[in-house]
C-alpha cells in the first residue's frame, strides 16, 4: 500500500514519524532488508496520526540551557526565526511555453521532455552495440539485424507504453492472430522478430567508454538527461519534498532493496525530488548501495539531501523530510543555504538532548527547545512525535476542522500543532508521483546483456 493509500485510512491528513523507546529506532512499522550486505540500507518513517487531544500544554522543567555535541546551546525559549524568502517563478519554462503554443497536445509536450536529439543517442549506441556484438556472434538474430532508425526506436517505446496498459502474459501474445487475443496495432506498427531484435540489441552507453565503478552504467545517461531536461522544463513550486519510493524488480541485482511497507516489496529504491502539490520529480537518484568514495563522516541520509537539494539551494524554497534524513547538523546546513526545512526527526539523532525526551507527556502535551532558528518539538499523540522546522517559533495549536466524538457522545475538535499540519500538507508529493507512474507499470522480465 502507498503511503497516501494509508492516509485514507485515517482521519488524519497525512504521515507522521512515530518514536519508538528509547534505545531503539522508529521502525517498528516497517522492515527494510538488502540484498546488497556491502551496502546501506534505509528506513522510512509514515504512520497516521490518530486520536489528537485538543488540549496542549507546554512542559518545561528549568529556564537553564542543555548543550549538546559541538556546542549546540539548546533552549526553551521561543524560536527565533529567519523564513527565506521564496524568489522563484514557479512553473513551465517561458521558451517552452511559447514553443508549445495554445493547441498542444500530449505528445507535444513530450516531445519536449524527449526531444530528437534522446532518440538519436538511443539509435547510435544501439547501432554500435549490435556491430559490436554480431562481430562476435554468428547467430540467425545478428544475421537478421540491420541498423535501427529513430523513428523505429519511437515506435518501440510507443509499443512498450501500449503493453504497460494491455496486459498479456508473454510478449509473443501481442502479435498473436487468433480472434481472442488479437491486437491489430502492434503487427501494424512493427513485426514482432523486428520487435524483439531491438530488445535484444537496445543500449544507451558505449560499452568501450563506460565507467566499471558505475552500478547503473548502462543507464547513467539517461538518468544525467532526464534529470537536465526536468530542471531546464519547470520551476517547481515553494514547497517540495525528499522521499524515496520502490521501482518493483525481483531479478538478479546486488542493490535490489526490500521494504515491507512498500506496495513493491521488492525492488529498485530511487531518492526523489518533488513538487509537494503536483508531485513534479525534479531530480531523482537511484540508490546503488554505499557510496565509497564518499567520506565516512557524512550520513548516507544527509549525502543524498544534499546532492538533490542542489537545485534548489538558495531560492528560499522549504523542503520537507521524513525521519530517515532529518538531523539538527542538516537542517543548519539548509539553513544556512537559504532554504527552510520541516521534518520529523528520530529522537536518538547526533545532537538531540535527552532533555526534550525525558519528560512523561500525557496525550496533547507538547514541549519544545530551540537553537540556532531551529525550533524542536515533541507532541504526545497516540505516541510522541518529533518534529523540527526552520519556520516556526513555537508550538502553535491549531485546529484542523474536525469532530472526534469522545465517549459519551461529547464533541471535540482536532487541534494540532502547525508544523505538523504543514508537514502532513507538504510530505505527499513523492507518493502522487508513484501514483501516477503505477498507471503505466511498464517493467517486464527480458535477457540480461
């Protein structure tokens, strides 16, 4: 189930990272394995809040400050805070605009995002990669295959869109001629040997060329192109959010990942960058496994925000993150960046206090402490809840509009606080984004090359 399928399960309005005790990590609600055991793995933080009291009282024990690792002063006074100033113009490129015209279609517009220039990369490392190996091989296929062209190259991408909506169980149903499993448009557009002669032959890089320290060489450049092309097309709105989402694949990978609360299980994990509201991936990153090249000082979690955020950094957006990339040390660095920040945080992170974890809260209860504009706090729900932002200057109630009926028939209203209100609003945009994708599942099994 994806994350917003939970959300509708709950009469909260989005995800919030529950902590668990205190000498354990939150992930009590979901599994995470590799397959990989070089690598890292991640967690994900996404229960629903239920049940919130109405009432909030701050809890505070003494007017003195705790100091933390590396001289973070942690206070209970209010939060002073420096909200960036958004200064973008969010939305499609201008020079794209124009091109377009008021009478596009869907096609023009990806035509846009996959331009001639894509295809014509696709037909010479295709070209390349069968005479490389039919130089080697004397089969009936290399024998068979003449060059590919770029109209060829749509149509096969074309063909593939068309699968991902009409589902049959081998490719070879496809150009099938009985009455019952007939399907005129794929004999009409390309022969079925022709077909499977690109699949066998398709490539995107130059063998002779490619880096063997890459994991995913074969499709670096396709990654590097997509990623330009998202950037130069749209300037995504101010609120956009870092998530990581599962491409289902069980075959033969040393970096296939398994999470448990995911719909795939297993698969691929990508890192997104998104647009909150639209769900717009700006940038994406495919986790390989550990990096090692990267310092061991740095967290994987804080590597990966900052190598997405790079786009972004210094236009005064606000970037929301769950509890697996949320620390103090990144949300000073995002600070300091010109960009506001609101996540939930794991209470036993690198300069957390025990302070703000050692008070007994009852339900609603809220305490927070603050240090260098960044406000912490933690909410008692159905269990605490820990929460940083760079935007607010303290625990603001606020009420979401709904009715609990208590026992005895009485009424209440949801109150929350405000940052999680805006956190629960800005979390959803990797989730919409796998949602949309999921309606075109073109992932097949075919022969590894």
């Amino acid at each position: 189930m994806y994350k917003s399928d939970a959300l509708c399960a709950s009469d909260d309005d989005g995800t919030i990272g529950y902590s668990s005790d205190d000498n354990e990590i939150d992930t009590s609600h979901r599994s995470v394995h590799t397959l990989d055991y070089s690598s890292d793995s991640s967690s994900e933080a996404s229960l629903v809040l239920q049940n919130v009291r109405k009432r909030a009282r701050p809890i505070s024990s003494s007017d003195d400050s705790d100091v933390a690792d590396d001289g973070w002063n942690w206070t209970e006074e209010e939060n002073i805070v420096n909200i960036k100033q958004f200064t973008e113009t969010p939305g499609i490129n201008p020079l794209v605009l124009r091109t377009l015209g008021a009478n596009s279609t869907p096609l023009c517009v990806l035509k846009q995002i996959l331009s001639d220039d894509f295809f014509q990369m696709i037909v010479t490392e295709t070209n390349r990669y069968a005479a490389q190996m039919n130089m080697q091989r004397n089969t009936k296929m290399s024998k068979d295959w003449f060059p590919v062209t770029s109209d060829e190259i749509k149509a096969y991408f074309s063909l593939c869109i068309i699968m991902s909506q009409v589902k049959k169980s081998k490719i070879d149903l496809y150009w099938s001629k009985r009455r019952i499993l007939e399907t005129p448009v794929f004999p009409q557009i390309m022969p079925r040997k022709r077909f499977l002669s690109i699949t066998h032959y398709l490539h995107f890089v130059n063998n002779e060329m490619m880096s063997k320290e890459d994991r995913i060489r074969k499709v670096q450049s396709v990654v590097k192109y997509l990623n330009t092309k998202f950037q130069q097309l749209y300037v995504p709105e101010e609120d956009v959010v870092i998530d990581e989402s599962l491409m289902k694949f069980r075959g033969r990978l040393n970096y296939v990942q398994f999470i448990a609360s995911k719909r795939a299980r297993f698969g691929v994990k990508f890192y997104k960058l998104c647009e909150s509201t639209s769900g717009y991936c700006s940038k994406f990153k495919i986790y390989t496994g550990q990096d090692k090249t990267q310092g061991s000082d740095i967290p994987v979690s804080q590597s990966v925000v900052m190598e997405l955020a790079k786009p972004i950094l210094g236009k005064g957006y606000t970037l929301f993150l769950d509890n697996w990339y949320s620390s103090p040390e990144l949300f000073k660095i995002l600070n300091k960046n010109n960009t506001n920040v609101v996540g939930t945080v794991r209470k036993n992170r690198k300069n957390m206090l025990h302070k703000l974890t050692s008070y007994k809260l009852k339900k609603g209860d809220v305490t927070t402490l603050s240090c260098s504009g960044i406000l912490c706090l933690r909410w008692r729900d159905r269990k605490d809840v820990y929460i940083m932002s760079s935007k607010h200057s303290k625990a603001e109630m606020v009420a979401t509009g709904k009715i609990r009926r208590k026992k005895g028939g009485e009424q209440e209203d949801v109150v929350k606080p405000s940052c999680v209100i805006e956190y629960n609003r800005g979390m959803g945009g990797v989730d919409r984004h796998d949602q949309f994708l999921a309606s075109f599942p073109l992932m097949r099994k075919c022969q590894r090359i």
